[in-house]
C-alpha cells in the first residue's frame, strides 16, 4: 500500500472522529434498512441517513433534478458522500491536532 493511500485510510477510518461519525451512519442506514423490510409503511425513514451525509448529498441531489434516482443509485451516493464527508472530517481532526502540538503541517 502506498503511503498516500495509508494517509487517505488513517484519515478516512483510523481516525476517532471519522470512526464515530461512521458509526453514526451505519446505525442510521442499518435502522433504515430494517424499517423498510420489516414495517407495513417505512414513511420517511431515509431521511436520516441522508441527513447524517447532507451538505454533499444535497448536490448530489440537485444533479437529479425533479427525478428520483434508482434505489442502488441512491444507496451509493449516500455511501459515497458519507467516505468523503469522513475524510474531510479526519483531515480537520489531523491539522487541529497537528497545530496544537505545535508541528508544521507538510503537504
């Protein structure tokens, strides 16, 4: 594995805010999930997991316009929103903690 894409993991999913946030959303999807299998009427149940990924889903939502998307068009957007959402979320982590320590950041 190179080093970059080490970097790119760690800050995707090592990180302990990118792993709660993570977390977050895959008990939000998986309450969604069985929602939708088990309940008569799952209403608006997949509000929340997009919710958990919206500045970026909302433009990924706008790119459809009027239209809704397929099921598995949906579900991937969201998943993709969320991993990217998640490193952002580490890399902020990463360059607070690497000025309070005091070292400059290399990029």
């Amino acid at each position: 594995m190179t080093t970059r894409l080490r970097t790119l993991v760690r800050l995707t999913f090592a990180n302990p805010a990118s792993a709660i946030y993570l977390g977050l959303v895959g008990i939000a999807i998986g309450v969604a999930t069985a929602v939708t299998l088990f309940a008569q009427d799952p209403g608006f149940v997949w509000v929340l997991p997009a919710l958990c990924a919206f500045p970026l889903f909302m433009l990924a939502a706008l790119i459809h316009g009027d239209g809704q998307p397929a099921a598995w068009v949906f579900i991937a957007e969201l998943v993709l929103c969320v991993l990217v959402q998640s490193l952002v979320l580490g890399t902020i982590v990463e360059a607070s903690r690497g000025r309070l320590r005091g070292r400059p950041r290399t990029g």
